[in-house]
C-alpha cells in the first residue's frame, strides 16, 4: 500500500474506534476507493500514561510508543496521527525517533480556539496526567489565553466520567457530562471549553443538543487528518 497514513491508538480502544468512525463519516466518498488509506496501531496494551506521569516509579509507557514508532518507520507512512491526548506528553521524545510527522493534536485545537478570537478563560478538560503536564496549558497560553485548569472538585467529576464510567462500564453519562461543563461555563466563566481527552471526545460524539460552547480536539485532529490525507492523494 502506498501513499498512506497510520494511526497510533488504543489508548483507549473506544476512544480510537470512535475517531476512525469521524474520520471514516467525514470522508467524502462516492465509492470504497474514496476513502483513505490508513494503518491502525490499536495497542491497548500499553502502560496507563496519567498514572505514569502522576507517579513516575509505575511502569513507563514510553517504550512501547517507541515500538510502536520504530515499527511505523519501517512502514514509511506519510504521516502519524497520535490519537491518545495525554500520550502528547512524550511528544518530542516520540517526533525525535522518526524523520515522519506526528500530529500534534494539542497544538491544533488550540489553534482553533485562537481562531476563534476567544478572549475570556478557556478551561482545560482532561485526564489528571494531561492537566499536570500541561501539555494543553502550554499551547494555549502561547497563543495568549487565559486558562483555567479544573479544581479539585471537577477535576474528581471529570476522572469519575473518564475512568469509571466510559473506561470501565463503556457508559456515556451525558448528565454528568452537562454538569461538569455547566460548572466551567456558569459558574467559573469560561468563555470556551476544550476536550483534551478521548474519551471525553466520544462523550461529546454521541451527546444530543449541547448547549455548551466545546472544542472538541479530536474532532479537530481528525479534520487535519483528512485534509493532508486528500493533500497528498493529489500530490501524486
């Protein structure tokens, strides 16, 4: 196969199937041959990326994101997509071992919301891992935002829908959801919400009439996705 793209994911596998589901649905297509042609790393077996960057004697995750890069380098696709936010951690050590280009997920959606010309607090929604790297934060406040990373009390909420509801019961609890983000809008203020997390993401795929004024980084990631995919389809 030439002329293709790969997605490194698994991290998690919900979360993955639902960006190959966007990314396949926002596709223009008349025919199978429309689509893009595209790799899929599902490796849901590596490490817990937030429970190593909260407690770095765990194991490393690191390792096997290197594997899974030094396997992409024999493959040669165009580009990588890194669908895991908080695996944006490692970013630099990942796009160090491999002359291919890695999306950078965070650095899109934040450049979405400066386009946006958003002037007020941006909140950050994310694992805990994401939030204390700041991976987010960074890109954000480059751009000059004001952000505004969930206190203890949200951030609980955020974790709880993240990890025991989606991760482990595979339940979008779209009252939790609303509320989490009626508490960052109404009552902290902010201006704009960002998704920095999967499984936050597909939350946000299947919810109906959302009030709140989201950005959604995978959605987000899977449009660049495409637009380079169909760049360098017509490139040949």
């Amino acid at each position: 196969m030439e002329n293709f793209f790969s997605i490194l994911g698994g991290m998690g596998t919900l979360a993955t199937e639902s960006f190959v589901r966007i990314l396949n649905r926002r596709t223009q297509t008349h025919k199978d041959q429309d689509y893009l042609n595209y790799v899929l790393f599902n490796h849901a077996t590596v490490p817990d990326r937030t429970a190593y960057i909260l407690d770095n004697t765990l194991e490393n995750p690191v390792p096997y994101l290197m594997d899974d890069i030094e396997k992409q380098n024999l493959l040669k696709p165009n580009f990588i997509v890194l669908t895991c936010n908080t695996a944006h951690y490692f970013f630099d050590e990942l796009q160090a071992a491999t002359e291919i280009e890695i999306l950078h997920m965070p650095r899109e959606a934040a450049k979405v919301v400066f386009e946006k010309g958003v002037t007020g607090k941006v909140a950050f929604l994310g694992t805990e891992g994401s939030v204390k790297a700041g991976i987010y934060e960074k890109e954000l406040r480059q751009l000059g935002l004001d952000v505004y990373l969930p206190e203890p009390a949200i951030q609980k909420k955020v974790n709880t829908l993240i990890y025991d509801r989606i991760k482990e019961n595979d339940h979008l609890d779209q009252e939790l959801y609303f509320e989490i983000l009626e508490e960052v809008t109404e009552r902290i203020g902010c201006e704009s919400v960002v998704l920095g997390c999967t499984e936050l993401s597909l939350m946000d795929e299947f919810v109906t009439d959302n009030p709140y004024p989201v950005v959604d980084a995978q959605s987000i990631l899977v449009d660049r996705t495409i637009e380079k995919a169909l760049a360098n389809r017509q490139a040949i």
